[in-house]
C-alpha cells in the first residue's frame, strides 16, 4: 500500500470510530424498541414506551439545547422510516399510531402528534418529506411523498405529494420550479 492509500484507510476507520459513541448512545437510550442498523443519536432523547417504537437503518437524532422526544403509549406504534433526520427538540408522541417515512428531514423543534386531548387519529407521513422548524402536524394528518411543511405551518388536513403546506391553518400551494432560473426541486 503506498502512502496516500494508508492515508485514505486510516480517514475512513477514523470517521466510523468517531460515529461509535452515538450509535451505543442510542442502543442504551432506546433499549426494548426496535431498532435498525446504524440508529445514530446526538445529544439528549427522552423516550417513553419503547415497546412499541420502530426506527429504520440509519435513522438520526442531532443534538441542540433542547432534547426531542418519542412517547409510545401502550398498544401504540411509532414508526420512523430509514435515513430520516430529526433535529433537536423534536417531539412525536404516539396515542394509536404515527408513521414517518423514509429518507425525511424533520426541523427543530416539530410537533407531530396523534392525540390532541379531542381526537386520535392515525398520522401518516410519506416518504423524502421535509418538515420544517416548529411545524405542527395534527392527528388524522396524511402527507404524501416528496412533500414541504414551511417554518411555523399548522398541517390540520391532507397534504398531496409534492406539494408545500404554509401557515396556520396550513393550506397548500404547488411547489413549482422552473428549470430557466436553475432552481433546484429538493427539499
């Protein structure tokens, strides 16, 4: 091996050694729920009800100054599809059941619930939606894939595929991009 090679080698073990304590940070935090491979966790996480929470490969938590949290109740499922990415102060709590895609970016300090003290209704996220900063989404709320949740929006009904909910209510608007001014579709 010549040296470059030994360089590049000694990056990679030294990137994964670097992942080490936040994999087995969220094996010790999320213990008794099922957990994909690679389940990584930055910072704090407060968990209730792990019996009933499933997370796919690759799924993050990133750290912040305030903890997010996942609340199972019993006969409850929570669901998170793989390479999703929850930020800091991020909570979801599960009554019945909330499922969450894959490959979906969820902003700081989300609100994604069920149960709402009224009324339970399943919630159901697609997949490669983003969801953006202090974003509510109520119970019986269905997203379709590929879908934008402005900053603040308070989602009370469906949102289409590919389409954006803004504001409170939320309503929902086209995500139009034009290819003339290079502009870019993802989320």
């Amino acid at each position: 091996m010549n040296g470059s090679s030994t360089r590049a080698l000694s990056s990679i073990w030294l990137s994964r050694a670097s992942r080490v304590p936040g994999w087995l940070r969220a094996r010790w935090t999320l213990a008794g729920a099922h957990l994909g491979g690679f389940v990584h966790l930055d910072g704090r996480l407060r968990v209730r009800g792990p019996r009933g929470i499933s997370l796919g490969q690759r799924v993050f938590f990133l750290d912040g100054p305030v903890p997010s949290e996942l609340v199972c109740r019993p006969g409850a499922e929570l669901s998170i599809g793989g390479g999703t990415g929850l930020n800091y102060g991020t909570s979801i709590r599960a009554t019945r059941s909330v499922r969450i895609g894959a490959s979906c970016l969820v902003g700081s300090m989300v609100l994604i619930r069920d149960d709402d003290g009224f009324r339970t209704a399943p919630v159901v996220i697609g997949d490669e939606v983003w969801i953006a900063h202090g974003a509510i989404i109520e119970p019986g709320v269905t997203i379709g894939d590929g879908a934008v949740i402005s900053a603040g929006a308070v989602v009370t009904g469906a949102v289409p595929a590919g389409m954006m909910a803004v504001g409170n209510p939320a309503r929902c608007l086209p995500r139009a991009f034009s290819a003339e001014r290079g502009s870019s579709p993802g989320p």
